[in-house]
C-alpha cells in the first residue's frame, strides 16, 4: 500500500470516529450523486493537448504552462480544491515529498485551485510547499479542463459547521469547485497521464507520477 493511501486510510478512520453518523451518511450520498453524473467522462484526457493558461502565485506572479514547459521536459499540474479540503492538504504534502526527484527528471510540479493569491500563499506556508500554488479565480481554467461541479446545497451547512468558508477563501459565492486531477503534460504540451475522480477522497498517488515520467523521459 502506498504512503498518500496509508494517510488518507489514518485521517478516514479518525474522521470517522469523531463525524456523526448521519453527517457521514450525508457526505457519502453527495458524493455518490457526483459519480453518477460521470462528470469526469468530459474533462481533459490522456493525449489531449494541455490548455494553456496563465495564473498568478501565491505572491502575484503570472505564471503560465507556456512557459513552464519552455524551461521543463515535463509539467505536473495537481487541482485541488482548497486549503480547508483535509485531503487536499495530505495530497499537497505528498506532492513536496516528490519534489526534489521532479526537479531532477526535470519537470515542474504547479497546483491550481479557485482560492486568492492570498489564501494560496497560507496553503504554501502551513504546507512548506516549494512548488507553484497557482489561484484559478471563478475556476476559469478548471471549467476548460473539464474539472469544475458545483458543491451540493446539502453539504454547504455540514462544511460551515466544520469550520469551512469557501465564498471566503474562493471570494465568490458559487461554490463551484474542481475535482482532484492530476495530469502531466510533456513537452509538445501532449497529455501523457491524467487522474480525476468524482471522489475527493480518491488522488493520485505520487509514486505513479514519478515512475510515467521516468518511462517517459
């Protein structure tokens, strides 16, 4: 079993044991719901070509795919739905522990998500992220990749209660947000692995990552 599931199993089963049941129950059918709708049937795929965008950083930087490309044999670009998402945070550490092997194989780890510059840049810093956290404001980028479903009115009150304020940390209030997705694009900007899921609990694992781009390389 890899080390992103074995964190995810170990937050599940303490999640589960302070969640209450129906609250659970809740969260769980939502999800469902999604995976019936096969929104991932229509995003952006293994051997598409990678939409370029341009997007600032956590310090206001315009960062673009064009460019990074142009400095890298490949680029990995991780969407994620915010610093709040417990999951979110596990697949981002994760992601920093690879890092360093990236650099090597010559290829640029970015992260998007619709969150502020501002809130990205508390995404860096209680990670310690040393890659690009990129703000995708209105999911602008998100919706041309196929990614972005809007967060079912039922789970809006459970995820208040827990403390979560997306209309704050996205600041609007659409609560439209993407799916987990992972892809990683080469050089000719060719897709040449893709991972999205309906299930947030679901990512990819790193490993994975690391060993397509070595084959690739």
């Amino acid at each position: 079993m890899s080390r992103l599931l074995d964190e995810i199993n170990k937050y599940q089963e303490a999640f589960k044991e302070k969640v209450p049941q129906d609250i659970q129950q809740v969260m769980l059918d939502a999800t469902e719901d999604l995976k019936r709708l096969s929104l991932s049937k229509n995003a952006l795929k293994v051997s598409d070509k990678a939409i370029d965008f341009e997007l600032p950083n956590a310090v206001n930087k315009p960062v673009s795919l064009k460019e990074a490309l142009e400095s890298n044999d490949f680029v990995v670009i991780n969407f994620y739905r915010g610093i709040w998402c417990p999951y979110c945070n596990l697949e981002l550490q994760a992601l920093q522990s690879i890092n360093s092997e990236l650099e090597k194989l010559n290829a640029k780890l970015i992260a998007i998500s619709p969150q502020t510059p501002d809130s990205s840049l508390t995404t860096k810093e209680k990670n310690e992220l040393e890659f690009e956290v990129l703000s995708d404001k209105d999911n602008k980028v998100a919706k041309e990749y196929g990614l972005v479903f809007s967060l079912a009115e039922e789970l809006r009150p459970i995820y208040k209660s827990f403390g979560i304020d997306i209309v704050a940390a996205n600041e609007e209030n659409s609560f439209e947000l993407p799916m987990p997705a992972t892809y990683i694009v080469n050089k000719n900007q060719e897709i040449i692995y893709s991972f999205i899921d309906e299930d947030y609990t679901k990512r990819s694992e790193p490993q994975t990552i690391l060993d397509i781009i070595q084959k690739n390389s």
